[in-house]
C-alpha cells in the first residue's frame, strides 16, 4: 500500500544519503543539468533529461531519466517515468579507465 511504500522510502532515504530517494527527500540541492532530449525530434516518444543531486552529506550525483510517451489508452499521450540511472561518485554514468574487479 501506499503508507508502506513512503515509510519505505523515508528509511532508504536515511539509510543511504546518495540514493534516488535520500537526495529526493534530505538532499542539499538539486539542479536541471541538461534540457529534455526527444529522441527522434519533436514527434519521438522517448526523451532523456540528467538531474545534478548534492547528498545530505555533500557527495555530487547526477541521473538520467528516461521518459517515455503512452502510445496507447489509458493516458494516451501522457510522459511517464520509464527508468532513472545514477552516476557513479564521480557523476559518471559509464565506467572509464578502472580496469577489473573495480567498485563504487
């Protein structure tokens, strides 16, 4: 239910200050980096945009967010939230130059 969910939320939240939810909910600032991106132009049903984060405890993550348009009933049109990717500390979201067996 949806109680459940929130309470759940709140303790990712202060469990780990740099995930989704604990900048969402304690975070210091947060900021558009970058314009929504349509993927094929002003027709395209599948669109980008990457948020700047600051954790409670002041460590930098950015995430891209990949929306994507309802083709179909219900909420034909509408923009929903397809996935969220995070960045590594670095605010990163590819691997670079870290060989193997590497962690974050």
């Amino acid at each position: 239910n949806r109680t459940e969910f929130i309470e759940s939320c709140h303790e990712t939240a202060e469990e780990f200050p740099t995930s989704f939810y604990g900048v969402a909910i304690n975070g210091q600032s947060w900021n558009i980096e970058t314009k929504v991106n349509r993927v094929g132009g002003e027709t395209g049903w599948i669109a980008t945009q990457v948020i700047k984060t600051v954790s409670s405890d002041g460590r930098l993550r950015r995430w891209q967010w990949e929306l994507r348009k309802n083709k179909r009933p219900p909420c034909l049109g509408c923009w929903k939230i397809e996935s969220i990717g995070s960045s590594d500390r670095n605010g990163d979201f590819e691997a670079r130059d870290r060989g193997n067996g590497w962690s974050d």
